[in-house]
C-alpha cells in the first residue's frame, strides 16, 4: 500500500469551536493584530507551534499514575535519566521546566558580555537568552539555508569554511559552538551527520566544546536516514546516539520530540560545568532530580522519548508536511522546499511581494490566513528577528510564515482544509497591505507586540 496512514487510533478528542469569518475579523482587530493575543478557542487549526501541543499516547498517560512525587531522588527522574541517556550518552542530565530554562542556565554560565556563539541558526530564545546575558549570537548556516527554494538535502547545515573563519578571527571570545537540529528558524530543514560529525572537530580544533539544540531530533534523525548516503540501513536510535557522541551537551525543549506537553533538560559532560549548573537548577528550577517538573512528567517523557524514534511514527510525521508543501507547490504558492519536519514553512516576502520587508509581509500573511481560515500560524521573519540590541531595524534574513504542526493531533482533512485556504488566500495576496509596530517590547517583541495596519 502507497498511502501512509496515521498510525495510531483516537481515543479522547477536544471538540474544535466554530468561528466565522467576520467574527475572525473582529477577533483579530482586538488582538492587535498579534496571533500571540488570540484566545486559542477562537482558532480552529492551531499552528502557531509544536511544542507542548502534541497528543500524548495511552502509554504516556499510563505513565503520569506512575510519576512519583517525591522531592529527592524519585524513581521517575532516574526511568526519565536512563530514556535520555539510551539515546543521548551524556554524564549529566539536568531536568528543566522547558528547553529555555536550560538554555538560560546555560548562558548565565557560559555568556556575558563581550562573548559570541556561533550557531547554524539560533532560535529565537536562545538567542534571547544569549543576548539577555550581554553576548552576541551569529548564524552560520549555509547559503542554500537562506534560499527558500534550493532543494539542498541539509539546508540546515553548518557553513563549516565560515566556522573556521569565525573562530580563528573570534576565537578567544567564543565559548562554545552551538548547532540548532532541525534548524527551526531556517525552516526545519534537517543537519547532516557529517555535518555535526565536521562541526564538532572544528569546535574542538579550537577548544571550544559543542553543544547541539536538540528540540527535533528524531525528526532531524529521520532525515538522516533517508537522505544521507550510507545512512539507510540504520536504525533511528543509533543515528541519533551518532549525533550526539561527538556532543559535549546539549539542550532539549521535552515539548517537541519527546511528546510532552511540558519539559526539557541541560545535558553536559564536563563536571564541574554541571555542578555549576545543578547549582544554578536549585535556584532557578527546582533539587536536581525534579528541576521544575513533577515527578508525572518525567515519566510522560521517559515514555515519549521511546515513540519518538519509531518509524512509522516518523514517517507519517514527514509525510504530512510533504503532503501539503507538494500541494501549495503545485497552486504556485512559494514554499521552502524540501518540505521540513515540524512545518510548513511559506515563503511570504516572495508571495507578497508588493509588501516591503519592514512593513512585515509574513504577518500580513498570518493575520490573513487566520481571518479567512482560523488557522493560526506564526511569523518568522522581520517581526521576530528585525529588531537588534543597539535599537536598530534591518529586514530579517527571510520573511517566513510557519505553519507547526503539533505531535499526532490533527488529521488528513484538516491538510486538506489548509490547503484550500491557501487557494482562497492567492485570490486576494495581491491586495493585501502591511503592518507597522506600534508598541513592542525590549527583548523578543513579536510576543507582545501590537500592530495597526498600513
Ligand atoms: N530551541 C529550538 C530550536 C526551539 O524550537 C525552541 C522552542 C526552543 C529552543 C525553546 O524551547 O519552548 O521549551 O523553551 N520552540 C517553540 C516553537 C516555542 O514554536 O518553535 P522551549
């Protein structure tokens, strides 16, 4: 049989609220023109992200009457330890609430002023939490990375002559090299495993430890597989114990792939950094063997960690993207290409054209599509990373819109459903207008922000 199915059965389901379209209007124009503001019962599709909005699984929910509540050394954190350290041989791992807690603990150690860190493409809280530290954080992806429609297998590659040249020019002022899998904010496109193999021997060429972003690993895994030569024979937890044995930590966001709704963890090698850290945990987060979970959740996670790598799982998860950037590619809409793994990305300064960069064509094409369809996305272009530091605004590397799909929660019609709003949508891209910012805060303003249209 050709068709891949969802594999799984539904056995709870969350009804979806009905809205119209002029309510939508209304609703949108009281938000300020935000998504972030949008009460989530006024969405009927949400896809403003993936992270803690997946379904998790009867075995998962079998899991929480197992967590253990206790303050020290509960049984969930060390069934919760091993499931991480089976796929990810680190010596510490440190649980967090979320993948930025662990990123700021992190940071706090390794950052402050005067520093860079150099990534592929950092997202936006991590590099939040590098500049709210005082440091500095530069993308190196590749080229290909930057152009939505070049079909490069690994558009989420390290540009590994520019990390050479970075280091001998910054060297003394970086202290670690950083690598995002799926490289998100570049349109979930996957990294090689040459390439984390090259990154991590460059890194430490300088003396610098390697530290991967891990959020979508089994996704970044599955590409691996299927399009790396003399990958196709392996298993999914073997290329992942690959990809992070030339690791010297790594930072995890539980609520992607790890199908939980809450979590994340800081996983390191060096000692005396963790022991910093577990410090830095007790403060912040939580006693090391909870650090800002309940007992309940590390278990979920200890389950998810072991679904995430099945491949059936993995290959509808993919399918299910191909399946609608095939489709918009076909209607003429400018997608990324080739489809990612947690979304789809639409290429909205190229679609919207007449709109300038600084006059935000990705939220243009967000509120639109919520107006029309009640399908959130999310922008992820000018409005969330034009704004720098020193106050100034130049245009994002690209003006994407994102459409995330959470974990196992929605099905082959609301594809379908997607995609025809997209065919509604290119009957009036041409009229749409931009927006200005009207009120924005310091730091990561797209949150919080208002617009008012032009
Ligand atoms: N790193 C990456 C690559 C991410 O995508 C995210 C979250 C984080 C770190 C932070 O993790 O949310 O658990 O604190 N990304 C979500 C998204 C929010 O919508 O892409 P967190």
């Amino acid at each position: 049989m050709k068709t891949i199915i969802e594999p799984f059965r539904i056995k709870s389901v969350e009804p979806i609220r009905m809205t119209t379209r002029q309510e939508r209007a209304r609703l949108i124009r009281a938000a300020r023109y935000n998504l972030f503001a949008l009460q989530s019962d006024d969405v009927l599709i949400d896809l403003l992200t993936d992270s803690g909005t997946g379904a998790m699984s009867s075995l998962q929910w079998a899991a929480i009457m197992r967590g253990d509540e206790s303050y020290a050394g509960s049984p969930s954190f060390y069934r919760f330890e091993a499931a991480v350290k089976d796929l990810m041989p680190f010596a510490h791992v440190i649980p967090t609430h979320q993948g930025r807690a662990a990123e700021s603990i992190l940071f706090d150690l390794l950052g402050g002023p005067g520093r860079r860190i150099p990534s592929n493409t950092h997202f936006d809280t991590t590099r939040g939490n590098i500049e709210a530290s005082g440091a500095m954080g530069d993308d190196l992806v590749i080229d290909e990375g930057r152009d939505p429609a070049s079909e490069h297998p690994f558009k989420g590659n390290m540009d590994l002559a520019r990390l050479e040249t970075y280091l001998a020019e910054h060297g003394p002022s970086v202290p670690l090299v950083m690598t995002t899998i799926t490289n998100n904010a570049g349109g979930g496109q996957p990294v090689s495993l040459e390439n984390i193999r090259a990154t991590a021997e460059i890194a430490h060429k300088y003396g610098k430890p390697f530290v991967i972003d891990g959020c979508r690993f089994a996704e970044n895994a599955w590409f691996i597989k299927t399009r790396e030569p003399g990958q196709q024979d392996r298993t999914i937890p073997d290329i992942v114990r690959d990809c992070f044995a030339v690791a010297d930590g790594m930072t995890m966001s539980a609520k992607k792939d790890a199908f939980g709704n809450i979590g994340g963890w800081l996983a390191l090698n060096d000692d005396d950094l963790a022991e910093q850290a577990r410090a830095h945990l007790i403060l912040s987060e939580g006693f090391p063997t909870y650090g800002g979970l309940a007992g309940r959740d590390l278990d979920a996670l200890a389950q998810g960690l072991a679904e995430i790598v099945d491949e059936d799982y993995l290959r509808y998860r993919i399918a299910t993207n191909a399946y609608i950037v095939d489709r918009l590619d076909a209607m003429g809409v400018p997608v990324v290409k080739p489809a990612g793994g947690h979304a789809v990305f639409v290429d909205a300064r190229r679609w919207l054209a007449q709109i300038p960069p600084l006059e935000y064509p990705g939220q243009a094409l967000a509120v639109a599509l919520y107006e029309i369809a009640g399908v959130r996305s999310v922008e992820i272009g000018t409005v969330m990373f034009g704004r720098h530091p020193d106050g100034t605004e130049t245009p994002a590397a690209m003006d994407l819109v994102r459409l995330a799909f959470p974990r196992r929660t929605y099905t082959q019609s609301h594809a379908d459903y997607i995609v025809e709003a997209f065919g509604e949508l290119a009957r009036v891209k041409d009229d749409l207008k931009g927006y200005r910012i009207v009120k924005e805060p310091k730091l990561m303003r797209h949150f919080t922000c208002a617009f008012e249209p032009l």
